[in-house]
C-alpha cells in the first residue's frame, strides 16, 4: 500500500546496493532501527543473493559477487566492484558451511543485538548438509584480510553504517540527491514542468513542451488560441485551412478539457521493487538495465499508476500487468486533456507532511489554467511506522481533521474553478497480512525458506518495518491499527461534509478507498488478492492492482460525478487524424 520512504523503499533496495550515507536524508534512515537496523538488513540481503547465486550457478561466493555486479548497468558497476573486492574477502575468510546470510552479518557486526532486545533473523540456520559452495574455516578474518580491510572491520564493529563500507558510500550519496525531492530537478524556467523524464521530470507531471517560457506547460488555457504555437503542449495547434479558424477553439475551446493531480504516497506514486531483483532463480542483467531510471524516480512507477499512468508497459523484465488510469481515462474521453497530469506523490507521506511540504509542489494557476480532477490520497502512512509502540506514533483525529483542513486551505487558494478535490479514504492493510502469511518471500525463493511472516518478523525486529500494526502476527495489533485508520477515514469524511460549502473553486467529496472494491472485482474475477499484491515490499499494490483500482474510482467517477470527468469531447477522432500522437510524452 504504502510506504515510509526511511523505513522500506530504502531498506529494501537500498539493502542490497543503495543504503544510507552521510547526510540529511539518507543519514535519517541509517539511524533507524535497532539491532542494525537498515545496515543489518542490507548485509543480509547482500550475503543471501551471493551465496544463493554461487548454489545455482555453481561457482565461488567470490564469482557471485562479481556475477551480481556484473548485472548492474555501467554507472553503478564499477562502485560494486570496488565494494565486492572488500566484501568479497570478508565472505571467502568468513562465511562458512555453517553460515546462514544472518549470523555472517552477526558476525561482522552489521547486525547486532541490543540489550534487552531479541536476536534478528530472517533465515533459518543452515543444516550442515545443506550443500553450499563455500570455503570452510575455522579461523576468521585472518587470511586474507589486508591491514586497512582489517580496519575497516574493526571501524563498522565500533559504528555499524553499512555506508562506510568502500564503494557503497558513493552510491549512498547517489542517492542523497534523489529521494525527498518534490519537483523536478530539471526544469530551466522554473514552472515545475520538465522535458526530462526522471527526477520528478514528465514521469510526475506532463512533459512541458517549452521550457524556457513559464507560461507553456501542460494545463494552461491556449495563448491566442495556440494559433502559432502550442502553448499547453497538448499537441493541438495552428489554423484549420478550411475554415481559418484555430483548431484549439475548434475542438477544445468548448470541450471542459481538465487536468488530474494526486496528493498522495506510495501507492499513488506506484512503489515497485522488481521481484527479480531478489529472487536469485530469475535475476539477469536484462531486470536491471533500468536501474538508473528506477533510482531516479524513487524506485516509484507513477507512468504506470492508477491515478497518473500514460505509458504502454515498456518495461518487461522488471514490471508486470497492465496499465489503466484516470489520466488515460480522461484523455481517451477528451485529447484536448493530453499531458495534464501531475503525480505529486512522496513516499512515506502522511497528512502533516502534505499540509507542511508536499503540497506545494503542485502547480496551478488559478486564472490561466483548466481545472482538475484532485486526489488527496494519504491512504494510510498515518496509522504505519515502525516503533514498538506503534500507536503513540499514530496521526490522532484531531490531527488528521486540522491537517485536511490545511490542505483544503491552500487547494481554495490554488485551484481553477471548476475543480473537483475528493478525500481519499484509508484502507484496512489487514488483507496484506491475511493474503501473504504463508506465501514464500521471493528472497527465499530458492529453498523455500522464507515466507512473508518471517520476512513482516524480520522488520519488525529490526525495527524498520514500513508499517508494524499491520505487517504483524497479533492479531489484535493489526485489528487496532484498522480501528484507528477507519477512525481517520470517519474524519475525512466529515470534513468532506463540513467544508464543501466553504471553497466556491472547487465541489469537494470524499471517496471510499478504491481498494475495498476492486477485491470484490478480483474475486469476480477469480483473481487472488495475492496475485494483486507487490511480491517484494508486500506491501502494496502492484501493477494489476493499480490497474484495477483505476477502474473502479472512473466507475465510480462516470456513475456519480460526470462533472468530474466532463464530457467526451465529439472532435476526439479529428484530433487523432490532424495530430496523430499528439507529441507523446
Ligand atoms: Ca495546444
């Protein structure tokens, strides 16, 4: 569902190559946790593909490390090299038969435990039969660790930070400049639109067509009717020979062409971490070509989301399903809507940090643009963190009542009229727990040794799970998490009913979360919520998911608010033969 961008869409990739450096945001994450947290986590994700690698392909600990770099595109290659010469002889000096990835990490201090606190593991420890292709050793550390290797074994046992480590630490940095970034890195005339893709480029928000002039970009009303130029960068220009009149007025100008924004998290932004990035019997090269575009966007998908989506899955090897979404909806209903989309979505967001940040990296300018169709999806980071005593970290419902109402403050100040804003209810995560329990964790996929509930165990008592009042084995626990979110979705709800009448530039609605309709649409359609579910964070939604969940919100969007959507625009067939694609994306 979603996700706590310190606590998972770090961890969990970031486990294997990109972890937490040195400063602000990624320094935040590397203090998370207990028992190693997110440095024990990574460790163990490192040693585990390795070792599993050297079983299938039948080959050295060493030659799997270097397998495993090899995969990586160019720009990260060779920082993986310079960390496999390190780590690599700490495997070959250490790990042996008796070994499993969790007491390796134990004993080159990534992982520890606290006083007071439980060991952590995520593996079963290894039957001595088990066959493994490692050297055995009685000794430790002692062959052939060079003197400053050596030292920087002693440095992590006295300060665990997995991005000491040598070649890890650019790569931390890397991704110090990515994550927690809210508009485009890219973006010459500063309207926060972007002819770039990546770094909250046009993957987030329309591609801009001019960007050296402010006033072009995606959602503008037409410039003297875009007679010369395009301004909006919906493809549409020029003059009609015929008839001598602009074709923005001809098919457009009556049309109530709108835009679409999500204020949202994770889910909204579409978090996926390929499944073969982890499991070792389907990784290649081909599954991580991307990389650089992954990290990039924040390991999130929103071309492919259900509010924001555009794109025809070009990506085979690492994302799976198909693609429906509002934007696509909306388009298909009017071309004159081409590009006006924006996905200001942010890992890990919830309702203060939308009110205080996120939302004002929307762009719309109240006068000069079209409306939109706006969803506030903040569907439930408020009820997940990853303390021990979880609900004391909880958003109240005072909270989530004063934190709306701040973002409904500032849409009556932003938005066109014409708008339609609708509050997004919670979900109920405790389908996650129920449909994956005993399913195996791609992570285990070559013995079958690791099942969601280990995998939920493991980060929880590392502390740095994404939400532990639901990815949780009490019962009770997740049923109390449930209680509260459904608590929060009663406030939005009346703060729906309360504050409509107050904002005369946009109807507001609050809307039940797509999520418990579109399960009722997978059991129709002999669908498992499994199979509907992110097999690697089993924590979200994936792209079947997101699919579905798109068209059950423009059902519920042509059914109950057609103003919402507007009208099919009857010109819809002289725009596709006049301009064809329309420029794409
Ligand atoms: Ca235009």
């Amino acid at each position: 569902m979603l996700l706590r961008v310190g606590q998972l869409s770090i961890p969990l990739l970031l486990c294997f190559l990109v972890p937490p450096s040195t400063s602000t945001v990624v320094d935040n994450y590397m203090n998370l946790g207990k028992n190693g947290g997110i440095s024990c986590i990574s460790c163990t994700v490192i040693v585990s593909l390795t070792e599993q690698l050297s079983v299938i392909h039948n080959e050295t600990i060493l030659h799997s490390l270097e397998r495993l770099c090899n995969y990586f595109p160019d720009k990260y290659r060779q920082q993986c090299h310079i960390f496999a010469d390190f780590f690599g002889n700490l495997l070959i000096d250490g790990f042996t038969a008796e070994d499993s990835p969790d007491t390796f990490c134990h004993k080159i201090g990534l992982c520890y435990t606290e006083q007071g606190k439980q060991e952590c593991h995520i593996f079963p420890k290894p039957k001595p039969r088990t066959p493994r292709n490692v050297h055995v050793h009685s000794g430790f550390f002692k062959e052939v660790l060079t003197h400053e290797m050596k030292q920087t074994v002693n440095k992590i046992k006295q300060d665990p930070k997995i991005c000491d480590l040598p070649g890890i630490k650019t790569i931390c940095d890397w991704i110090d400049m990515i994550f927690d970034k809210h508009d485009p890195a890219i973006d010459l005339d500063d309207d926060r639109f972007s002819t770039y893709s990546t770094l909250r480029g046009s993957s987030w928000r329309g591609k801009d067509c001019d960007d050296s002039r402010k006033d072009f970009h995606p959602g503008s009303r037409p410039l003297d009717s875009d007679k010369n130029r395009d301004s909006n960068c919906n493809g549409i220009m020029g003059l009609d020979p015929a008839s001598g009149q602009s074709y923005e007025d001809m098919y457009c100008k009556d049309s109530q062409a709108r835009g679409v924004v999500v204020l949202g998290d994770s889910l909204s932004a579409h978090f996926h971490i390929p499944r073969e990035w982890l499991n070792t019997t389907e990784m290649s090269a081909a599954a991580f070509e991307p990389l650089p575009f992954i990290l990039e966007n924040e390991f999130d998908w929103p071309e492919f989301s259900s509010v924001t989506g555009y794109l025809n899955n070009t990506y085979n090897n690492v994302i799976h399903g198909p693609m429906n979404s509002i934007y696509s909806y909306l388009w298909q209903r009017n071309r004159c809507n081409h590009r006006d989309y924006q996905n200001l979505s942010v890992n890990g967001a919830r309702t203060g940090a939308m009110a205080d940040t996120i939302q004002h990296s929307l762009f719309r300018n109240r006068t000069a643009d079209n409306p939109v169709t706006l969803f506030y999806a903040l569907i439930g980071n408020d009820v997940c963190n990853s303390h021990v005593d979880t609900f004391a970290h909880m958003t109240t419902t005072e909270e989530i009542r004063n934190n709306s109402m701040r973002t409904l403050e500032f849409l009556g100040k932003t938005l066109p009229a014409g708008s339609h804003v609708f509050l997004v209810g919670l979900v109920d995560g405790r389908v996650l727990y129920d449909s994956l329990k005993d399913r195996i964790h791609p992570i285990g996929s070559l013995r079958n040794d690791v099942t969601y509930t280990d995998f939920y165990n493991y980060f929880n008592c590392l502390e740095i799970s994404p939400c532990l009042g639901w990815l949780n084995t009490n019962e009770t626990i997740r049923n109390m998490t449930t209680k509260r979110a459904m608590e929060l979705s009663s406030v939005l709800k009346d703060v729906a009913k309360t504050e409509a009448s107050k904002y005369s530039n946009f109807k507001l609605d609050y809307m039940e979360n797509p999520i418990f309709q579109a399960i009722e649409e997978f059991k129709k359609l002999g669908i498992q919520t499994w199979e509907a579910l992110e097999p690697v964070d089993g924590f979200h939604s994936n792209q079947l998911g997101q699919a579905l969940s798109a068209q059950v919100m423009w059902q519920n969007l042509e059914t109950k608010y057609p103003d919402a959507i507007g009208p099919m625009n009857p010109f819809n067939d002289k725009i596709k033969a006049v301009f064809g694609n329309q420029g794409g994306y």
